[in-house]
C-alpha cells in the first residue's frame, strides 16, 4: 500500500481485483521499487547483447561488486548472483549506500547507456572498483 500513489494503472486494476476477491488474470503486482543503479544496471545487461563493447563494462561493475560482497557477505556469496541481487545486498548495508548511488558511477553508467564511449568513463569505473 506505501506504492499505492505511484502505481500504474494496471497495478491498480489488479489491485482491486485482489482486494474484491475476482483475481481473474495471471497479471502479478509487484511493489519492488528498483534504485537508479538497479534501473541502470539492467539496462546495461540489456544493451550489452547488442553493444559488445558494453560487455567490458559489465565484467568492470560485475567484479566490483564481487569484491563487495565477498568482503562483506562472505558466508553467503555466490558467484552467480546476478547484479540486481548484489546491489540488493550491498544496499542493505548503511555503509555501502552512498558508494551504491555515487552520482558520477550513476551518471557514467547513463552515458554510457546513451552512447558515450566506454574509455571516456574508464576513469569512474577504475574509482568504482578501488572502492
């Protein structure tokens, strides 16, 4: 309910449904609000199937955030965790947050995602990973 202002039309049309017991799609409502990091890193995982040179920056933020949670989540730390479950773990640490949402990590990811050579980000990237 804390989502209710912020729903889509959609939501809210299931929403009810549920709440008048007439459930009548397989139409899920998901309350799960991503971070500006999540929304960027999904599109990267989505861009970099059509841009290989999207790839490097992928393994760059993946290895990152390995580190992270290695340091941090050793006894749970799987090596497959996608990006989205390590920004949701990294998250749940005060510490990390503010690293997590760093403007220039966030604003690089975006050119990027727009068409920005990846050397011209390198250096946020190389700042991202000394973390």
């Amino acid at each position: 309910m804390d989502n209710l202002d912020t729903m889509q039309t959609k939501a809210l049309t299931a929403l009810k449904a549920v709440a008048q017991g007439k459930e009548s799609s397989d139409f899920k409502i998901t309350t799960r609000a991503y971070t500006q990091l999540e929304v960027l890193l999904l599109g990267l995982e989505q861009q970099a199937q059509y841009r290989p040179e999207l790839i490097e920056v992928h393994d760059a933020v993946y290895a990152a955030l390995s580190r992270l949670i290695s340091e941090n989540f050793s006894s749970e730390w799987k090596p497959y965790w996608s990006l989205i479950r390590m920004v949701e773990a990294l998250n749940s640490q005060p510490s990390l947050r503010a690293h997590l949402s760093a403007p220039e990590l966030l604003q690089a990811l975006f050119d990027v995602l727009h068409g920005r050579e990846v050397d011209a980000i390198r250096p946020v990237l190389e700042a991202f990973a000394e973390l």
